[in-house]
C-alpha cells in the first residue's frame, strides 16, 4: 500500500521565544501571551487550548506587561509606550508615548475606566480608556526608585506599587502616597543587594500579597501597613503572582521553575480563623518563571522555557478526565515550514529572515526503519533577511521553487528565483499592487501563476505573478462580512478551487475559474486548524482544534458520504485526547483515498477504503498489525494507521515523487540553547 | 673617601665625609673577626697631603662642618674610631667636604632627571605606537573622502542603507561559509556602493536618549537575573542531571565545543529511511499517545 523513502529534515534551527507576560481575559476566555521578541499571541481556552492568533513583534520592541480591558489589549513595554493590539488585523492599532522612561508595569481598573502604568522614572501614570484611543490623565506622587509592579484596589480607590526595597500605597483620587511599606533584605550575603519586588496584588480586604527578589512572599494588611506573614519561598526570586477569581488563592512563580499555592484556608477543619496558608507545589518547567495566570479551574504558568503550561486544579475538576490533565504548549499551532513539491525545497520561516534548503538525495532501497545512505547533503541556497524592523507574520514559496513571498505587518515582498546549474539568483520584485498591502496568510497556485494573499475583513487578494509587474486581478470577499483574520489558505492542485478559514470558524470555498464564492461550510463550534483539498476527488478536508475531522464535497456542497459515517461512528476517544492541533494535511496523488495528516507527536494516513476503528479496539494497531499474518492483517485494520517515530514534528509534506519530508525539532535541541538555570543542589548528585 | 663593605649584609657604604683613618697603614691593625672592612682610596703620601690641606683650613672649615650636619658624619666617626680610640681624628678641609656635598646632590639631581627623561621616552614610544596602530585601522584618506562625499548624496535613506549593509555583510559571512554556491542580494539600492573589501559605508540613524534608556532597563533585569550572585549552571548541567536521575539512568550530556551545535548542523543534517506503510510494520514507539 504504502512504502516511502522519508526525508527526516533536523536543520530547522526553530528557537521558540521566552514568554515574558500573560494576561487572561475571564470573560471571553482567551489567554494573551507576550514573548521576549515582542510578539503576542492568544490562546482560546475554550477550544481546547488552539493558538489562535499571533501578532508579530519588532526588533526592539519588547513587551514586559499585558492588560486586557474589556474586549481590547493593551501592552507596553521597555520602549515606553503603551500599545493597543487590533485584534481584527493582528497588528499594534496605535502606540501612546508615557514619557517617563521604560515602562515596567500596566494594569486597568475593575471599571475598565483607567489604566495605570509604572515607568522607570518613579512614577505612576493614569491614563483615562477612550473609545478610540487612551489618554493621559494625570500622575501621581512622584517617587525616588523605578515602579516595578503595580496593583488596583478592585474598588479602584487605591493601588499598590512595589519597587526597590519598598511598596507604596497610593490614593487613586488624590494621588499622594499614603503607606510605605518597607521590604527586608535578605540574609547573609544579599543583605548588601537591594531587593526588587517583582509582584504585588492588593486583594480586596486590604491585603498586599507581594513577592520579591529575596525569594518571599509576604502578606500584608494594607490599613494599617504592616506586615502579617512572610513565607520564605526560595532562596531565589519570586518573579510573578497571581491571584484567582475569588481571591482565595494566590500562586507565585519563581526563578526556581517552581510554583507555589497559597489558600486562604483555616489550619483545622471546622473552625473560621483562616490565614494564609502554603499548600501545592507545582514543578512544571525547568527555568524560570515569569508570567503567571490564575483562571478559575487552572493554574498557567509561563516563563524562560518557553513552555505554556496549564495545569488544572484538582479540587476544581474532576479527576481523571480529559480537563484535568496537564497541558504543554511548546510548540506554534501553524506551520513555520513551507515545502516546494516539484522542486524539493524548503522554506523555513523564522522572524528575522528566511532560509530556502534544498533537500538531499539517497540512493537505493531499504527495509522498513532502514536509514540509506545520503548521496548529496541538504544544501542552503538562499538565506534572506527581511527589511526593516517588523518581525515576518508569513512566507510561502511556489511549488516549481521559482517565487518567494513573505509579509510583515507593514507591507509584502515577492521575489523571483532563478536557478541556473548552479547558480542561484534572487530579484525583487518591485511593483506590487496596492491591495497587496498586508497579509495574514501566503498561498501560490500549484503552476506557480498567481499568488494568493489573506487580508482584512477575511478576503482573499489574488495576483498574477510576473516578473516585472504583479497585476491584482480579483478580491474575493466573503457574503458573511467576518471581520476575524484569516488563518488558513488552501488551493487545489487543478487551479480551480480555493479555501480559506478564519478565526469565526467559517470556512468559504472560492471557485477561481469564476473568481467568486462558490459555498461556505456549515459552521462547526470549533475553529479549523488544517484543511486540505484533494486533488483528484475535490472534497475539502477540515481538521477542528477539539480533533473532529469533516470531510465536505465541493461539487455536491454538503458532507461526505465517508464525512458522515465518521461521525456516526464518532472518532476514536484516543484520537480525540490528542492535545496538540493537526497541522497540515496533505494528499497522495497516486492514491486518492489516502489523507496524510500529523501532528507535533505523530503522522497519520487516513485510509477512506479501510472501515473505521472501534471504540474498543486499539487506536494504535500496526506494531500489532505487524506481527500478524497477512490475511488476518486486512481484517484486523481500520483507517487510521498511525506512526509516533518522527517527533516533534514541525511539518510533513509528501513531494511528488512519493517521499515524505518529515521536518523534526527535537526538544533537547532546543533546551540546550536556552539561558542558564539556576544551580540547585539536589542529595546524590 | 672611604668604601665601607659590610660583610653581614654585604653592602657596600660609600662614606661622603672624607674621614680617613689611617688604619690601613697605622700599626693598629683591625680585630679579627670584624664585619667591616675599609678600602681607602687614596694613598699614604695624598694622606699625608690631605692631613696638611686639612690642618691648614681648620680654622673656619671645621666649623662649617661642624654646622652642615655633622651629626650624621659624627656618627660614621664614632662608629669607624671604634677600633682605634686614642687616635686624633683625621681633619678634612671644608673645601673637600663642600666639593663632595655638592658632587652628591648633582649626582642624585641627574639621576632624577635621568628617570624623569626616561620615563618621557617611554611613554613618547608608546603614544606613537598607539598612534601607528589608529592609522592601520582607519581607512586610508581618500576613501574616507569619497564617504564624505557621498554621505550628502545620501541623506535621504539612511537606514535602507544600514540594512543594506548589514545584508551585505551577512550575505558575505554566508558566502564564505558556504563557498559552493553563489547567491545575490535582490534589490540593489541604488545608493550603495561597494567599497574596497566587503564594506558599505551609510549613514546610521540617530540613537535616541530613548533607547539608551531601554537599554540600561534592560541591563537591570539582566543583572538581577543573570548577574553576579544569582548563582547560575548550565543546560548541559540540567540535562546531565535529569539524566542522573531519570528511569533510564544514561551519561551526562556533553558538549563537547562551545559550538557543537553549529558543527553539528553543518556536518550531519538528514538521514533518509525506507518505511512501509501498509497497515503495519512502522517502527515502535514506546511513548504514549497523549503527550507527556
């Protein structure tokens, strides 16, 4: 049925980015992370944890607090302005200058009226929320040290600042700093450093839970300015905290890579006299962490290792079910890989610049699991820095190798590749049209004759590739008037189909022969987070962040008959407990029942001829399938084979010589060019 | 004048009043066993001479010695008489004793100035060094003129040309690392030129108090976390260790350069493998299928 020579590609030098700040939005359920380079992204909660969006950052532009305000975001960073993220077009909608210096700190008030923000210089700044825009208020008293962290009163009357060695109450109102609360140093040798109070949060009887770079947590009563408690955490820094709904339970992430639960619980049972109290101790990541989220049922922890972790809270969830287990996030959600079938090659995309590899040759065949002998090494033929500041959103390169194209928030480039024997030349193209301004996503046609661009308002644009002068030949627009970005870009192998899907989980079909809407697919509850065309049947294959697959007919315009009884049946709960979204599907063109999918831990091919597995029986079936006879073979398979032994996976592609291009980026690669740890001496080591 | 060698400390004491004893030549003969031994300069007869010379000035010379510090000459005296107590001191004129006191401070005044000037060479060398060293690492002069010139011509993009150049020096670096083939740089501005070697010369864009600022925020954090007193190990550290304790207890993982992974990268890339897929005969993986 199927043997195929695998291309295992390991040279894609991925480095995902430190996460720096986290903001969790209760309402609508989405979680904002901001990442050491400057780039945001959101996470919808509700959908199985799918990352949805991802704004790119900039060189130079860092991110040190999130906000988010109702349905808007704010962030503002060390170049000292405040942004407000367009959600809708996945770009800074504008920047509002602080003026007082590196801002370290941002925080709005429970009545989403003002934002407060700590600058370098001292002070605490009020700026009043518009609706178009922020505007700046007033300030408050003026202070000796740089405001590290800031907290509201949730009645909005007071804010608690910590800085170095200290924490100041402020009066909202009057402005003038009423309380100063005075942080020891540490012990010993630290007694000579200042200590930073990284995090503080005024909770709503008058408590101040601050942590600090001495590695306490402290508790103190905000009336009268003194302190209840100190708990001696770590003998590092206590980075960030964070405080649950109902502010009975406060979380403190360290440099130590632990976090720490602290309940508002009574010592024994029965009785009323709560205190504060150290309970759970998470150990989920290996560096140090940074930002931390307290939603309602979990704890999220992010930080140096670039890890997103969500860990529920037992006594919050039921035990033992899907929702309670623990999450890892380590790797994007979309494709960072854009493989060229005809020509071999290999566009990796990374923020500053793209590199373009062409893929090796092997000789002779093999066994199954045998490694052949590489005749001609992977070469890189271009590496391409991007111009100007902005970080690239997406690239894309045709399938013959002979276009490149990659878009920035600010603008898209195309460039023409010219390969002689063995001379590759790169040219510019300069004239583009104007329509062509920004884009969220990147597709070519498979003849490599028109270029296929997202943008606003989840139209497509389509151009017309030429060397000197690209020309806009048509926009297509959806009926439904989304204003979500598009995700997702899919073009059919005969030029005469396009999909598209966007974060409202709609997907439109275009019919490009007529350049006009040809259907939209019923809206499931979940966003897409792959589709694929096939090319000799035309049915569009979607794969939903929960793990449903839907297969839709474009001739007929409805499901499958196949789409159908793979609902009935219901997908195996094995395959539906993945917990990291399909990526890419991809097709065999000499076999037309056959869906190539994976994931970051594995690669499925979806047999449409087999009959679909059981819930009883074994998802994972070919080691046994292996052992057995032939004929038992074919009664025992079902549809879905799966193989786990290309991890972490960042992309398969099937080229079309029937080889598979499996691009991997094992983890202990990445581990190993993160900053350092901290020195903990473990007993017997 | 008088060398007296010590033979403890073995130094030997140039002595500037000219006290001479006439031991070498008087009956009385040093004790056995002394640390001093006197060499005398001159000889008998100019002793004899001295002593007339000596007897003649006495009148206002020893006085004048006995005003210019005699103490301290006093001492050599007693000090040498120890031998010979019921001879008469030796009397020495004033002219001789002037003539010396002021031989020995020239002496010491041109020694000083000797190192003084010495010290100016050196440091007059060194300068010139550093000057030569400037001039080898700055452009020659008619370079730097074009840049002047056309540093106008191109005020209007400056930081398209910075990017240029760092393209430019990019793409250079790639060439040399990867000599088999050949790439160009699209877009050639039209206000960049090659200059001698692989340089772009443009105009930087101003650097602003702004980010000065971020910067020393930056270094803040850094210091905090990453700076002296924050005791830090290494990921090779961490790994080695998660090894040491993991179920399958394995070797610490060892890098052997600083840059083993670029090494790496350039040598190793992809492996191809054969495999079948025809509902079986994949290759077994032990982990489970929801991640861990």
């Amino acid at each position: 049925m199927g043997e195929f020579t695998v291309h295992r590609v390991r040279f894609f030098d991925y480095m995902p980015s430190a996460i720096r700040a986290m903001a969790f939005n209760p309402r609508t359920e989405r979680l904002a992370v901001a990442r050491a380079d400057g780039a945001v992204e959101i996470f919808n909660f509700a959908d199985n944890y799918f990352q949805e969006k991802v704004i790119p950052g900039r060189d130079g532009g860092t991110v040190e607090a999130l906000c988010w305000v109702g349905p808007r975001l704010f962030g503002a960073g060390l170049n000292g302005a405040i942004t407000e993220y367009d959600l809708e077009n996945l770009r800074p909608r504008y920047s509002v200058e602080a003026y007082g210096g590196p801002i370290w700190t941002v925080s709005g008030d429970s009545a989403g009226t003002m934002l407060a923000v700590g600058c370098e210089d001292g002070t605490v700044k009020m700026f009043e929320i518009l609706d178009e825009t922020i505007r700046f208020q007033r300030n408050l008293e003026r202070q000796k040290g740089r405001i590290i962290s800031l907290s509201w009163h949730p009645s909005g009357a007071l804010i608690a600042a910590g800085m170095i060695d200290m924490i100041r109450i402020f009066d909202a109102e009057t402005g003038r700093a009423t309380h100063r609360l005075l942080v020891e140093r540490g012990a010993g040798a630290s007694k000579s450093r200042e200590v930073v109070v990284w995090s503080v949060v005024f909770l709503s009887d008058h408590t101040i839970v601050s942590g600090d770079s001495a590695g306490k947590v402290q508790f103190w009563d905000g009336h009268t300015g003194t302190l209840v408690r100190t708990h001696l955490v770590t003998k590092w820094d206590v980075l960030a905290l964070a405080v649950s709904q109902d502010e009975s339970s406060v979380v403190a992430g360290t440099s130590e890579s632990i976090v720490v639960q602290f309940q508002f619980i009574s010592s024994t049972v029965g009785r009323q006299d709560n205190e504060w109290v150290r309970t759970r101790t998470f150990k989920n990541h290996s560096h140090d962490v940074r930002a931390l989220v307290h939603t309602e049922t979990a704890v999220v922890s992010g930080g140096m290792d670039t890890q997103l972790v969500v860990r529920p809270l037992l006594d919050k969830v039921e035990k033992n079910t899907q929702e309670s287990s623990l999450r890892k996030i380590a790797f994007p959600h979309r494709s960072l890989v854009c493989c060229a079938k005809k020509a071999g090659l290999l566009l990796f995309q990374f923020p500053e610049h793209l590199e373009l590899w062409r893929l090796g040759e092997s000789e002779g065949h093999g066994r199954a699991g045998d490694s052949l002998p590489v005749k001609r090494k992977p070469e890189k033929l271009i590496h391409l820095k991007r111009k100007g500041d902005d970080h690239i959103r997406c690239s894309a390169v045709s399938p013959c190798g002979g276009w490149l194209v990659y878009a920035t928030v600010s603008g898209v480039r195309l460039y023409r590749i010219q390969h002689d024997n063995n001379n590759i030349g790169v040219t510019k193209v300069s004239k583009l049209p104007k329509s062509l301004c920004s884009a969220h996503q990147l597709c070519f046609s498979s003849d490599s004759s028109k270029l296929f661009a997202a943008s606003g308002l989840s139209s497509v644009v389509v151009v017309a590739l030429d060397p000197l002068e690209c020309k806009h030949l048509h926009t297509l627009r959806p009926k439904s008037g989304s204003r979500q970005p598009v995700h997702l870009l899919c073009v059919s192998d005969d030029g005469k189909w396009l999909a598209s899907a966007n974060t409202d989980c709609e997907v439109h079909v275009y019919n490009l022969k007529k350049m006009k809407l040809h259907c939209k697919v019923p809206v499931y509850s979940s966003c897409p987070t792959a589709i694929g065309i096939n090319p000799v049947t035309s049915n569009l294959v979607t794969v939903h962040a929960d793990q449903q697959v839907f297969e839709f007919s474009l001739q007929q315009k409805e499901y499958t008959e196949w789409s159908r009884r793979l609902q009935q049946r219901g997908l195996h709960p094995v395959w539906l407990q993945r917990d990291t979204p399909v990526a890419h599907i991809t097709f065999n063109p000499r076999n037309p029942a056959h869906i190539v999918l994976h994931d970051v831990f594995m690669l499925c091919i979806i047999d449409q001829s087999l009959p679909l597995p059981e819930a009883r029986t074994p998802l994972l079936n070919q080691m046994m399938l292996r052992s057995l006879p032939e004929a038992e073979r074919s009664r025992q398979s079902h549809a879905f084979k799966i193989c786990k032994s290309f991890q972490h996976l960042l992309s398969m592609t099937l080229l079309d010589d029937q080889s598979l291009v499996a691009v991997e980026r094992p983890l202990l690669d990445i581990v190993s060019q993160l900053p350092a740890p901290v020195r903990q001496k473990k007993f017997a080591t | 004048m008088a060398l007296i060698y010590n033979r403890n400390t073995r130094r030997l004491r140039l002595t500037s009043l000219a006290v001479v004893l006439l031991l070498a030549t008087s009956r009385q003969t040093f004790p056995r066993g002394s640390n001093h031994v006197l060499f005398v300069s001159s000889s008998p007869a100019d002793d004899n001479n001295m002593a007339r010379k000596q007897r003649g000035a006495t009148a206002h010379g020893s006085s004048k010695t006995a005003d210019n510090g005699d103490g301290g000459h006093a001492e050599h005296f007693s000090l040498l008489l120890e031998s010979s107590d019921d001879e008469a001191p030796e009397e020495v004129t004033f002219e001789d004793s002037k003539t010396q006191a002021l031989r020995s401070m020239k002496d010491a005044l041109d020694t000083v100035r000797r190192e003084k000037e010495q010290l100016k060479e050196k440091r007059r060398r060194r300068q010139e060094l550093f000057q030569e060293q400037k001039k080898r690492r700055l452009l020659p002069a008619d370079v730097l003129e074009e840049i002047d010139s056309s540093s106008f011509a191109k005020k209007q993009k400056p930081s398209d040309d910075k990017a240029e150049e760092q393209q430019q020096e990019e793409d250079d670096e790639e060439e040399e690392e990867r000599g088999k083939t050949q790439k160009k740089r699209s877009g050639k501005l039209a206000h960049a030129r090659n200059l001698k070697g692989n340089y772009t010369v443009a105009t930087v864009k101003e650097r602003s108090s702004a980010t000065f600022q971020q910067q020393v925020a930056q270094d803040f954090i850094q210091s905090r976390l990453y700076g002296p007193g924050s005791c830090r190990t290494t990921n090779n550290e961490l790994l080695s260790l998660q090894n040491k304790k993991g179920r399958n207890q394995s070797a610490a993982v060892q890098f052997v350069k600083k840059d083993w992974e670029m090494a790496k990268k350039k040598t190793t890339t992809t492996t191809t493998t054969w495999f079948r897929i025809y509902g079986s005969n994949f290759i077994r993986d032990d982990k489970k299928f929801v991640s861990s």
